[in-house]
C-alpha cells in the first residue's frame, strides 16, 4: 500500500511538472494580430496557471508589436539607402515600439520569478533586451522631431515611454541604455510637452531629470521650466509654502543656479520671510562672494524698511556691468533723496520750516548725491522707458537754485 500511495504521488507531481500549457495560454499563443493577443491576455491572465504562463504570454505580445516595428522600420531603412519612397507607418511603428517595450517590462517581472523546482531561469530577458533596444532610438528621434514641430501629445507620447523603459528594470542595465547621452534632451523636450499638455506633475518629473544632465544647457533649459512650471497655480497659502519648499530644495541642489535663487527669494518674501531671506543672502555670499543677487534683494528690503543709508551701502555694490543697472542707479538715488527729505524734515524750523544756513549747505552736499545719480539714469535711459527719473531731478534742480537745468526738463 505504502509503496502504492508514493508511486500515485510521485504520478500526481510529474503530471503537475510536465503538463502542457493551459488553455488560456494556447489560445494566446495562437492570436494572429496583437490587437487579438492583448484582448485574451487581459482576459484571460487570471487563468494563466502559473508566472511562467504569464511571461510566455506577455512575450507574445512583444514578438506581435516587434514584427511591426521592425516591418517598418526596415521600409524606412531600404528608402533611406536605395532613396525609395515607400509608405512608412510611422503611427503605427511608434505604437507598436511602446507596446513592445511596455509588455516586454511586464514579461520581465514574471520570467524572473523561480519556477516551480525553485530555479531562476530567465527565457525572455536576454532576447527582449538584444532585439528592443533599436526602438529607444526610433522613440527618441520621432519624439525630437515632434517636438521641434510643437507637435507636445505626440512628442509627449515617444519620449515619456521611452524614459519610463529606459528606468525598468529589464532595461536600464544595458550599457547603451544606462548611459544614453540623450536622456537628458529627452527629458526636457517631454517635459516641455507634458507643460503644455497641463500634465503638471509628470513635467516636474521630466524636468527634474533634465535638470541633472551633463550637459549646461540642457540643465538651465530644464531649471528655468521647472521654476515655471512649479510657481503656476499657487491660489493658496499651502501652494505658496510648498513652493517655497521646492525653491529651497532646488537651491540646495543648484546653489550656484542664480534664478533657483532668486525665485526662492522672491517667494519667501511674498510670504513675508524678509529676514530669512537676509539670512540666506549672508550664507550664498560666503559660498559665491561674486554673486550681486543678495546685494539687491538686500538693498530692496533695507529701502522697504526706510533704511535709506544702509540700502546706498547695498546699492553702491551692484556693479554698473549689472543687467538693467539703470533701475539699480535709479533706487539709490531716491534713497539719496528720500535721505535728504528725512534730514530737511528733521531738522527744519517747527514755526517758518527753514534749515539753519549750516544744515541748508547739508541737505543740498545730500541732494547734489542724489543729483549725480538721477543724471545717470537721465544718461542710461533719455526717453525715461525704464525708469522715471525726471520729476525728482526737476525737483532737485529746482531746490539747488538750478533754473537752467530744470528749464530742461520741462
């Protein structure tokens, strides 16, 4: 008997072991079009007898997408080599690069699960990887080209599945894949699209990826949309905080990146960090003692707080090479005014408002400051499209006793 009931058992196992493929499976395997094939895999999967089962039909529907690909792909070959002009599906090649790579992902996770004696025998991988990565160039390519012609869903569409394969598993440990110069392009252009294409929280990703290329361009290209993108649709007092947070968490990662800094300030200062932002501006100087952007913001809050003398200090710093160094000139000579107003006011006779002859020597030394500066702006920028410096140098011509001068200016 005991011998009996061991030969049933050692019967039951070798039917297990040795069994064919399931019925779900035989119809999968015998689809004709992979329209077909994915109808029954969806389906059917449940019905899969085992991961084994499941690989074998995800790699059906990857030799499917494959041959489509490849059909096309070699017709836009032979017309390239021999100038032909036969119709390519594009369309369709791209489609069916994304299916093949997607499914040959989703093959992956099974056909690296030990089989039923407990071994790890991939019979997918090596074949998936050798054939597929010819279509990360044709995504590539396409997906640029769509870009270039602002065509965002489609470029959208080529270059965010080809990032997403190039981070599976199956993929991205394939010396061309894991070091593919391109992704950093790629990145940006999908972001870019994924922007356009109101997908927010996908081009923060893309872009975040594009921010990190070795390439300069690339990562300021990268930087400057993800700082736009991130700063859109802040309607609430959480949005702005957790965007302040961003800044703060993009700056610690490009300190030296001038903009990430100055969209942090800008920020902070909205929300009413004025002293922190002081406080930051002390610690970047240390790191980057050329930097001008502390001075400025700087300068801005000590005028804000009519600190007038202490804003001249920040202003004198910002060197007259400065982008748009007339608006800077132009802010510290209504400090220079504005301190010679405090001082009048000050010091002007309670009853008849006259300055002793003393402090009118004084306050004019004050004025012919700010004099110098507003000529400055005067010289930068004659028809005032930048700033508005004539009224307050008629003003202080007129104080100087300069009628000449001010009959200019009228």
């Amino acid at each position: 008997m005991k011998k009996f009931m061991m030969m049933a058992m050692f019967m039951v196992a070798s039917a297990t072991a040795f069994a064919g493929d399931s019925d779900a499976l035989k119809a999968i395997l015998k689809a004709k079009d992979y329209a077909e094939a994915e109808a029954l895999l969806k389906s059917g999967l449940s019905q899969l007898a085992n991961d084994q089962e499941k690989a074998k039909a995800y790699n059906k529907l990857v030799d499917l997408a494959y041959a489509k690909y490849k059909k096309e792909d070699d017709i836009k070959t032979t017309n390239q080599m021999l100038q032909k002009n036969e119709a390519v599906d594009t369309e369709g090649m791209i489609k069916a690069g994304i299916a093949a790579l997607n499914n040959a992902a989703e093959c992956d996770k099974y056909d690296i699960l030990p089989n039923a004696k407990g071994q790890v025998k991939p019979a997918f991988q090596k074949k998936n990887q050798d054939r597929l990565v010819m279509v990360f160039k044709g995504l590539y390519d396409n997906g640029c080209t769509f870009a270039e012609d602002s065509k965002n869903e489609d470029a959208f569409t080529c270059l965010d599945a080809y990032l997403k394969a190039a981070e599976s598993p199956l993929f991205s440990v394939i010396p061309t894949v894991k070091n593919d110069p391109n992704r950093g392009i790629a990145a940006y252009y999908a972001g870019r699209a994924a922007m356009q294409l109101e997908k927010t929280g996908r081009a923060i990703e893309l872009l975040k990826i594009g921010a990190k290329d070795t390439i300069q361009q690339v990562r300021d290209f990268s930087i400057d949309l993800l700082l736009y993108t991130m700063g859109k649709n802040r309607s609430t007092k959480e949005d702005s905080l957790k965007f302040i947070n961003d800044m703060k968490d993009l700056y610690a990662q490009y300190p030296e990146n001038e903009k990430v800094y100055s969209y942090m300030c800008d920020a902070m200062i909205l929300n009413s960090q004025e002293d922190a932002v002081m406080k930051i501006g002390e610690e970047h100087l240390a790191k980057y003692p050329n930097s001008v952007l502390p001075h400025i913001y700087k300068a801005f809050l000590l005028q804000n707080q009519k600190k007038y003398a202490e804003a001249v200090e920040q202003w004198n710093l910002i060197p007259e090479t400065q982008p748009n160094y007339v608006q800077f000139a132009y802010y510290r000579a209504v400090c220079k005014y504005n301190i010679a107003v405090e001082f009048n006011e000050a010091n002007a006779d309670a009853r008849t408002g006259r300055l002793t002859p003393e402090n009118e020597t004084k306050f004019k030394d004050m004025l012919s400051k700010a004099q110098v500066d507003f000529e400055k702006c005067q010289q930068l920028d004659p028809d005032q499209g930048t700033v508005k410096w004539k009224y307050l140098l008629h003003n202080i011509y007129t104080q100087l006793g300069l009628a000449d001068k001010a009959a200019t200016l009228e």
